[in-house]
C-alpha cells in the first residue's frame, strides 16, 4: 500500500512541473545593438581661412654688412586652403599634405634707422604667403589634433623712404605649427591653427653696388578654417 502511494506522489509531481514549465514564457532571439560608424578622416578636402600674424625682421646691406635694429610686423591674413587626409580603418593615426596661399595684411615701419642710411624710415610688407606641409594627426572619433610643418614661401615687399622705391621678390622658407579639428557635419569641419614662418632675405634694392635685402623674416600665424571634405 505504501509502495503505491510513494508512485502516485511522485507521478503527481512529475505532471506538476511539467504542467509549470508549460506555462513559463518562451525566450526570442537575442538581438546585439549595432555599433555606431567610426568617423573616418581620409579624403580631400578644400577650404578658407583667416587669422592674424605678427613678427620682426630688419633691414641689412649684405655688402657692406650694416643693419638697422629689428622692427616688428604685423597684420591680418585670409586664404584658401587644399588637402588630403587618410586614416587606416581601426587607426587613430591621421596622415595628409596640405597646401595653402594666403593675401597677408602683414607690414610695418622702422621710422629711423640711424646708421644704416634709411632715416626716412624702412617698410616690409608680406604681400601674400603660402605653405606646402605634411601632417600627421591624432583622432578621437570626431575630433584631431596634429603636427605640421613643410615649405613656406611668399611675396616679401622693402622699400627705404625717401631714397629706394619699394621692391619685391617671391622667396622661400620652412614652416611649423599645430592645431586642432573637428567635424561639425559628415562632410564639414572646422579648425583651429598655429604656424610659425621663417623666411629667406628678399632682395629690394641696389646702393653703390650693394645689395639691400629684407631680413631675419620670422613670423607667427593663428588662424581658423572652415573645411569641405569628400
């Protein structure tokens, strides 16, 4: 008798768990969330600046070896600017040449300059200057700070006042800064930027055989742009 009422129980327990795990929910599939797109940087790009720029140069006979004391430029700058980026897909690291030309506001005047036989005064101007540079950048998502440096070359104006009209000549140089960028839009971004920029002597004038030369051209650039990528 025992025996039979031992089966039952357990016959009656066997239904009863059969019965509840008929009535749990059945599980679906599970679904992973799709990760965002990385941002990528590779691609050309075209775009504007503008910014202001100040140095000091001076003014030096390289026959003769006189000079007159330093003097400071400065003056406002906007350009245009082409390039190309690219970044390996899983990298941080951005690689790109960029080249740019800019109108520079950049002048000044030394009133006298005793000694050196501009008492009237010495002028620089830096009619427009541009840069060839490489870049090497640092993503994060959206945003990159980068390195840069490369060629430097311009139009540099001289004159002494009263004694030589002004002349110019296109001379050459080397260029360093950095800066930062950021995407505002799949295909816009803006940037942030420093550049310093050494320039080689730029011819103006003769005296007695004597050549009369703008030098020790050295200036600072910070400027913003707006790029166009695709």
């Amino acid at each position: 008798m025992l025996r039979k009422l031992l089966i039952g129980a357990v016959g009656a327990l066997s239904m009863m768990g059969m019965a509840s795990a008929a009535d749990l929910p059945v599980k679906g599939p599970v679904y992973k969330a799709v990760p965002a797109p990385v941002f990528n940087w590779t691609g050309f790009y075209v775009g504007g600046t503008v910014g202001y720029g100040w140095g000091s140069n001076r003014h030096l006979n390289t026959t003769v070896g006189g000079g007159s004391q330093d003097f400071d430029v400065d003056g406002f700058v906007a350009g245009a600017t082409l390039g190309y980026n690219w970044q390996a897909a899983g990298s941080r690291w951005v690689w790109g040449l960029e080249l740019d030309v800019s109108y520079s506001d950049i002048n000044g005047v030394l009133p006298v300059a005793p000694g050196f036989g501009c008492a009237g005064g010495c002028t620089t101007d830096i009619k427009w200057f541009g840069t060839f540079r490489g870049r090497l950048g640092y993503a994060f998502d959206r945003s990159m700070i980068y390195a840069t440096g490369g060629l430097a070359f311009g139009e540099v104006e001289g004159s002494i006042i009263g004694a030589f009209p002004a002349g110019s000549e296109t001379v050459t140089g080397w260029t360093a800064g950095a800066g930062i960028e950021f995407a505002i839009a799949p295909r816009w971004s803006m940037k942030a930027e420093y550049l310093y920029v050494s320039l080689d002597q730029a011819k103006y004038a003769f005296v007695g055989g004597n050549t009369i030369v703008v030098d020790d051209l050295n200036f600072h650039v910070v400027r913003m742009g707006l790029n166009y990528r695709w």
